[in-house]
C-alpha cells in the first residue's frame, strides 16, 4: 500500500478512499472519512492536518480509481478538503465563559482579562474588580465563593 501519512493513519485513510463509493458522500462513505479525520487530528503530531492533505487525496484517487476524470477528483478532494476545515474549525471552537456562566472562576479570568487602549495608546482593564464582583454576584448568587459546587 502507499504511504500518504504515516502508517497508522494511512489504514483509516485507504479505508475510506478504496472503495469505489469513497466520492458518493453517502452516509457509510463520509462516516469512513469522519473516521480518518479524527485518526488524522490525533496521530498527526509531526506537521498540521492539513499538510499534503489535498495532493494525498488527488494522488490516491488517481492511483486507487485511474477511471474518475481528473476534474472530478479535483471538485472532490476540495470538497473534502472543506469537510476537513469545518470538523478541525468547530472542533477548536471554544466555549465563551460569559456566554456558559457555568463557572465563576471561568468568568473572572475572562473578565480580569478584557483590555482597553486609552487615549495615549496604553491598555487598562474593562472592569475593575468591584465590577467584576458584581457581575459574578449577579449571574452566581452573593454567596457564590461559600457554595460548595464552586469548592
């Protein structure tokens, strides 16, 4: 077999891009390539995903299915290729703490964090921390840091 990845990776990767249904974005086919793109996101430690990505599918398909038109191998492995950057862009996305409210402490970092640039080019916090205080009062109850959930 060729080696497009690494070895591991390129198991899940051929399972998915072998057989003849590997462009028909049915179910079964596109549950294989969801497979190989969290085997890819976990086991690519060497380089980002997304490092010959594209020219491993283009060069598989060529090698795997030499019947399929060019320009249609191309229209597919973009399609993927897309696939790809939607699951690895919401699988990064991560969980706004004001937004949740599911944890004071989140929403203290957060806040504490915040920064605005004064009129002479320096940053100064958002809120100060009575501010804060009171923000966490408000979404956590008063007693918020004697609650025992928060301990």
């Amino acid at each position: 077999m060729p080696k497009y990845f690494s070895p591991y990776i390129d198991r899940f990767f051929n399972n998915w891009i072998r057989p003849a249904t590997w462009d028909s974005m049915h179910p079964a086919d596109m549950e294989r390539f969801y497979m190989f793109l969290r085997i890819l996101k976990t086991y690519s430690r060497k380089r980002h995903w997304s490092v010959g990505f594209y020219d491993n599918i283009l060069k598989a398909a060529k090698e795997c299915h030499p019947e399929l038109d060019g320009s249609h191998v191309k229209k597919m492995a973009h399609f993927f290729m897309e696939q790809a950057e939607t699951v690895f862009a919401y699988e990064s996305a991560r969980c706004d703490p004001m937004v949740a409210m599911r944890n004071p402490y989140a929403v203290s970092m957060y806040l504490r964090r915040l920064e605005v640039l004064n009129d002479k080019g320096n940053t100064r916090p958002v809120y100060s921390f009575e501010e804060i205080e009171e923000i966490l009062a408000e979404n956590f109850g008063k007693d918020w840091r004697n609650q025992e959930r928060w301990k």
